[in-house]
C-alpha cells in the first residue's frame, strides 16, 4: 500500500479534554498545542497565528484561510463537520 504523506496525521481531537482560558475564551488543547473556539469551531494556531479547521477525511487541521480567501471552494466549511459524524460508515 502506498501511505499518503502530504499531511501529518493526527487524533480525532477531543475537545473534552481541552482546558479552557478563561482570557481568551478559547479551549486549549495541551496535546497540539491549539486553541478551539466552541462558537466558529476553529482551531487556532497561536505560533503560526493561522486558524484552522479539522478535515475528518484526511485526519489533519487544515488552515481555514485557504478557503475563505476564495468564496466557491467550500469543501472545507466547517459546517460539513455535523454532516461527517453521522456519515463515519461511509468509505471513499
């Protein structure tokens, strides 16, 4: 089998395991390193200043900025994510 490499491969993230900065309102996940935002449900990266969202698909983050800068490619929405968790039986 050839193994994709393009992305590092991570945990689905557990947000219960987050600890919440009360300063920013955000989670804090110690094991990446991000902060989560429960309302836009980004993932932010305070080194690289990028947000990102998770790509159940790939199993990576994904820099949210990427999709935004161009408004049609809306495969990455963070809305699809609900729409994933009931589709886990489904296989590419």
């Amino acid at each position: 089998g050839h193994m994709q490499e393009s992305y590092s491969q991570y945990p689905v993230p557990d947000v219960s395991t987050y600890q919440y900065d009360e300063t920013s309102g955000y989670y804090y996940d110690p094991q990446t390193g991000l902060y989560y935002d429960p309302n836009s449900q980004y993932y932010y990266n305070a080194q690289s200043q990028q947000y990102l969202y998770w790509d159940g698909e790939r199993r990576t983050y994904v820099p949210a900025l990427e999709q935004s800068a161009d408004g049609h490619k809306e495969t990455g929405a963070p809305s699809k994510e609900g729409k994933e968790k009931k589709e886990k039986h489904k296989t590419k």
